[in-house]
C-alpha cells in the first residue's frame, strides 16, 4: 500500500482558494443572469472574489505582508462604499491569519483592521487609478448605516482577536507537548534509573551470598583434600558439610531470585533481601557466618552487644552482608588463623569491627574487588559509612557505623 504524501502548505491554501474563487464567480454570474440581483457595483464582487482567493493563498505563507497590503490596498480597489458584509472577508481573512501567525501585534492589527473596514464605509475614496481621482469632501461621509459600520468593525476586530486566541491556543498546546515530552523523558530516565539500581542492588546480593557461602565449601573442600592421607575421615566430614552448607547457600540464593522474579515473599507481600523485618534475626545470622568461618578452619572471635538493639531491616542486613563479605575476605585473602569480629551499640547506632591479623596470602594483589565496592555500598545505603584497609601490621581492618534505622 502506497503512502500518499501530503501536499506542501503553499499548494494546500492555493488549492483551497482556487476552490473558492470558482465557487464565488461561479455564484456572481449565476446571480447576474437572474431576475432578482441588481447590485449598484457588479464590479465590487469581482474585486472582493480576486481579493479572497489572493488571501486564501497567501494566509499561511506571507501573513505579515499579506495584511498590509490588504489593508491599505484593498479598500482602494473597491469602487464604492461597501454593499454587503460579503466584501468585507478579505479582511476578515488577513485580519486573522496576521494575528493567528503572530506577525503582527494584536493591537496594530486591531488598530489597522479596523481603520480599513471604516475606510470601506465611505462614499468616495482614493482608487487605484492613473491618474490619481482628486480629493472630494465626499470622502468623509459615511455611506452605511451606523449598524452597518459596527457590523464591519466587528467582524474584522472579531477575526484579529479570534485569530490571537487560537494563536495563545496553540503555543500553550505547543508548550505544554514540550513539557510532556520532558516528562516523559525524565519518566523513562527515572525508571532506567530505577532498574539499574534494582540490578545492582539484586547482583550484589546474589555476589555476597553466592561468595561467603562458595569460599567456605572451597576452603573446607581444600583442607580435607590436604590432610585426607593423614585423617581419612576429614573427607566425609568436609562432604557431610559441604552438603549442609550448599543446601544453606541455595535457600538464600532461592530467596533472591524470588525477589528478582516476582518481588514478592510466599504470603505476596512485599519480598526483602533482609533476615527478619524488624533486624531480631541479625545476631543469629552473625554466628552463623562466625560458625562457616570457624568449619573452614579459622578461629573467630564474635562479639555482640547484649541485648541486641531494635534495628531495622535493612540496617540489620548491612550489619550481616559486610560481616560476611569481611569473612569471605580473610578466606580468600588471608593466612590468619583467627580473626575478631565486634558489634558495639552506641548513641550514633551500631558499630561493626572485623580485624585480620594476617599475614596476608603472598598471591593476593590487593583488596579492590566486588567485595569492598559491595560493603560500601550497603553501608551508604543504610545511611552509614564503611572503612577498610592495611591496619600497619600486616593485617587488615573493616570498620563500619550503621544507624538503627535506615535513612
């Protein structure tokens, strides 16, 4: 199916008023070949039917000359004052199209629009002859009615001022497109935004639970392999364990990709990537990264607050993950056979310390992985703050402060 293009807009209005001229000639010499139609002037309607096709035409391509020449020339072509309102669209036309377009002032097309259709009234006036007529106080005497005179005024001041209300009509139109289209951009960069955040709060996640729970089956994996030929019961412990700690680790990487999938827990409430809703849970799950730590080898040293404070869900999750994530480090990078983890609870919120002694693995390059990007990004989430580094001795400190509540 072909697409027909749309003519261009000089075409479209000399169409139209070629349209139209046919139709008021066609009218004209039909009238004139009656019975009932003897006009004073015949020639006034011809002029009028010129004047119209020639501002249909140009309305919306020279809008601005258009009027003035209207204005100031039309009320000289015609021969006598004006017979019907019928003569009185050119200015009608251009009056509008001027003020539509905005190229000319309401107030000077008003003002102008209006001086022609008096103009119009007349008896004599100047004509577009050579040579020029000579002045005759005729001019100056109105040959219409005074409601004949308001009716003119107000039909050229009507179409000036129609056409400034459609022309506020469409740059309010045009303006409020332009909003909407801001809006819908800053929408769709606003979900975009939105998504990213979500993708990499759930790739963080899934990087700290997947890690802490890998590196230990790795390490405890490595350590029965190592001592199997002097303790062949190590092995079957190691998978006893490995199998325990596995199950652990696809539960939590279930609980996520649930969150990933559907956003919502079992009852279809809002799912979190938090131990409980109200952080009660959070020294439970301390221990229980403290037991996978010891399982693999390391000796740890927990230490927590008693009781354990009210704290909110996502601040007890930014305690858990960077506990973790500081664990899983010492596995990965780390010859320390112990390792000291402390939560204290103070007047800021909760304090967590993990220190590694070290030495650290001579193959280790650092610690500028996922891990410490991870950690800080919990703890700004959590509207805290988060430290690692070199502790001066060869081992390492993380230190983070986390607010109660999460801001």
């Amino acid at each position: 199916m072909h697409r027909i293009s749309r003519l261009p807009v000089w075409a479209q209005d000399l169409t139209t008023a070629l349209g139209a001229g046919l139709v008021w000639f066609t009218v004209i010499t039909v009238m004139e070949g009656g019975d009932y139609w003897y006009p004073r002037h015949p020639d006034s309607y011809r002029v009028a039917g010129l004047w119209i096709v020639l501002t249909l035409a140009l309305r919306r391509v020279a809008p601005g000359p258009l009027f003035w020449v209207t204005t100031m020339l039309y009320p000289l072509a015609q021969p006598l004052a004006v017979q019907t309102p019928f003569e009185l669209i050119p200015l009608v036309v251009a009056g509008f199209a001027a003020t539509r377009s905005g190229a000319v002032p309401w107030a000077l097309a008003g003002l102008a629009g209006g001086l022609s259709a008096f103009a119009m009234q007349l008896w004599e006036r100047p004509h577009l002859t050579l040579p020029p007529r000579p002045f005759s106080p005729l001019w100056l005497g109105i040959g219409r009615s005074p409601s004949d005179v308001l009716l003119a005024l107000a039909l050229v001041l009507g179409a000036v001022a129609a056409g400034y209300f459609f022309r506020r009509l469409a740059v309010t139109s045009e303006r409020l497109r332009e909003r909407n289209a801001e809006l819908q951009a800053l929408q769709a960069e606003l979900a975009e935004r939105a998504v990213l955040a979500e993708r990499t709060r759930i790739a963080r996640e899934l990087h700290d639970v997947v890690a802490h729970h890998m590196s230990a089956i790795v390490v405890r994996a490595q350590a029965a392999d190592r001592v199997a030929a002097n303790q062949p019961e190590a092995p079957a412990e190691a998978v006893r364990w490995i199998g325990d700690e596995g199950k652990q680790a696809l539960a939590a990487m279930r609980s996520v990709v649930q969150v990933l999938r559907r956003g919502t827990d079992a009852d279809g409430g809002t799912a979190a990537l938090a131990p409980t809703p109200d952080g009660t849970r959070t020294p439970d799950e301390l221990r229980a990264a403290a037991r996978r730590l010891r399982d693999a080898g390391r000796a740890v040293e927990l230490v927590l607050p008693r009781p354990w404070p009210t704290t909110s869900a996502e601040s007890g999750l930014a305690v858990v993950r960077i506990a973790q994530e500081a664990l899983t480090n010492v596995l990965l990078h780390s010859l320390a056979r112990g390792v000291a983890v402390t939560v204290s609870d103070d007047a800021a919120g909760l304090h967590l310390r993990v220190h590694d002694p070290g030495p650290p693995l001579p193959t280790a390059e650092g610690r500028q992985g996922h891990g410490l990007t991870s950690m800080r990004e919990r703890a700004l989430a959590a509207g805290g703050a988060l430290s690692a580094g070199p502790d001066g001795h060869g081992g390492w400190t993380v230190e983070a402060r986390i607010p109660r509540e999460a801001v």
